[in-house]
C-alpha cells in the first residue's frame, strides 16, 4: 500500500494561463499521493485576492491550503502551521 506522508508546499505566482489540463491531471496526481497539499502565492496577501485563473480554479478543489507567499516571515509561520489540521481550501475560497 502506498501511504500518504509527504505535505507538499508549492510557491507559485499563480498566473496560470492558457490550457490547464496537464496542470490540474498532475495536481491531482499528486494530491492523491501527499497528505497535504498546499499553495503559497504572494497574490494572496492582497485582500481582494480571489482564485480567478481558469488553472487556478481547476486545481483549488485538490489543495488543502491556499495562502499568503508575500513574506518569509508568512511562510515560516504557515510552515509551522501544517502539524495542524486544516479545512480544504476550496471551501474557503469560495
């Protein structure tokens, strides 16, 4: 059996753009392999952020976490946040 360990913290701009097919098969592939899942983008650290890429939109039922990548001290801090559960993202990101 493969057992799923490994929480994955990608950095991206978040700017996605034209087909996104591959993009969101790969995602998915890997969400179905790690424990968690998650998406640092310093665009999220603007409060009118919304998920408003097609790719974006596609992959965000798969992650876990969609955050703010702006800062290293951010970055530390959600780091250290992962030992805690978290809601999916899309629920969030609605």
């Amino acid at each position: 059996a493969f057992a799923r360990g490994a929480a994955v913290v990608i950095l991206s701009d978040a700017l996605e753009r034209g087909n996104h097919a591959e993009l969101e098969m790969a995602m998915g592939r890997l969400s179905a392999r790690a424990f968690r899942l998650s998406l640092a983008t310093p665009l999220a650290g603007d409060p009118r952020f919304r998920p408003a890429t097609a790719a974006l939109r596609a992959i965000l039922p798969v992650l876990d976490d969609l955050v703010d990548g702006s800062s290293i001290s951010g970055l530390t801090d959600f780091i250290l946040s992962l030992a805690r559960p978290a809601p999916a993202a899309a629920a969030i990101w609605k």
